[in-house]
C-alpha cells in the first residue's frame, strides 16, 4: 500500500447526508474480483442518467471538479452495507481523502485498510469547505498527515484529530498484512522453536 504523508488535491463536494455504500457502488457493479476497475462506477446512478451519459445536475460531473483527489460529504458518510467495494471504488477514482462530519464504522476502518485518508470535522467546518469549494474555481486543499493540518491558499487552516495507530498505518503504507509481516523475522523464530518442540 502506497504511503500517505501530504497531498495537494482539488476538492469535490457531494452535498448529501447518509451516502450509503449503494450509492457509493452499486450492488451490479459489485461481481468483479479485483480491487481495480470499480472507479467508473463510483456515485453511479447519480453521475449517470438512465442512458449512461454524464447527469449535469450532479456536482462531481462539472469540469471544475476534474481531477479532484478531495472529496467533501456531509455527516455519516458510507453508511448502509459492509462492502469494501466503497472504499475500492473512491480510491479507483482517484480520491484520497474523505472530509465528512461523521462515518459509518465499517467504511470508516475499511479506508484506512486501503490507503484512503478519512478526516473528521465539525459540521462547520465542513460547511466552510463547501463554501469555499463553491467560491473558487479548482479549489485546493493541502493535507498534510504528519501535522494533521488541512491548509488552503486563502488563509484556512485547520487541525484535524486522528487516532495515532491509524495515522502510523497510512504514513508508513500498510495494511494489515504489512503490518505482519514487519514481524516476519519473530514470527519465523517463533515457528522454528515451535517445529522444534514439536519433532525433537
């Protein structure tokens, strides 16, 4: 998994509460095996009309937004089923960091699990991210992980709390199998004492 440290990025704004993970990926998109390919389906039946070309009424569609590796919703964003598919599909896409008010649990732990960064604020703040996403044309935020401080180029500056464990997880980019393995050589003295013990 790809380390997180700092990321500049345009920010692209779902003004919703209680994004599901349906609405994130729909179930039909959900048979693929792999962890690739899902982003195209990503807010499918919003971005989309019912003849597949793009809908114009939906934020993320207008080309002010393109590129963007922000993402701004309003509070428990991803709520509904457990499917990993959700995160899998944000991060095909191209975003990297979710700003919400809130999350559901299992999405929340499932970003982290795959390199995505979800950052908590008040509902103010996250009001003032929208405002200010809605004023200037291909507006930036830098996230900076290491300090825990989202920036702008027009004087914000906010500090953002994150639980130390899940923060180290994303700065080094690991998984939960990354994280095993930093104990590999422990864990091979392990099963060769064990081996010992067990045939003599």
């Amino acid at each position: 998994m790809e380390a997180f440290k700092k990321l500049t990025g345009i920010v692209a704004p779902v003004d919703r509460v209680n994004v599901d993970t349906d609405a994130i990926i729909p179930k039909q998109f959900l048979k693929r095996i792999e962890r690739t390919g899902f982003g195209q389906f990503l807010f499918y039946e919003w971005r989309f009309d019912e003849e597949g070309n793009d809908n114009p009424t939906f934020e993320m569609n207008k080309p002010r937004y393109k590129g963007a590796s922000v993402l701004i919703s309003r509070a428990n964003f991803g709520c509904g089923s457990s499917r990993e598919h959700a995160p899998w599909a944000i991060m095909d896409y191209g975003f990297k960091t979710v700003i919400a008010p809130s999350y559901a649990d299992i999405f929340y732990n499932n970003c982290f699990k795959n390199g995505i960064l979800p950052i908590k604020l008040s509902e103010e703040q996250v009001e003032e991210l929208f405002q200010r996403t809605a004023q200037h044309e291909g507006y930036e935020l830098h996230v900076d992980l290491e300090n825990k401080v989202l920036s702008d180029d027009h004087g914000l500056n906010i500090a953002f709390d994150l639980d130390e464990h899940r923060r180290q997880f994303l700065l080094q980019g690991l998984d939960d199998i990354g994280l095993t393995l930093q104990h590999a050589d422990e864990i091979s003295a392990y099963e060769e004492r064990h081996a010992a013990k067990l045939f003599g």
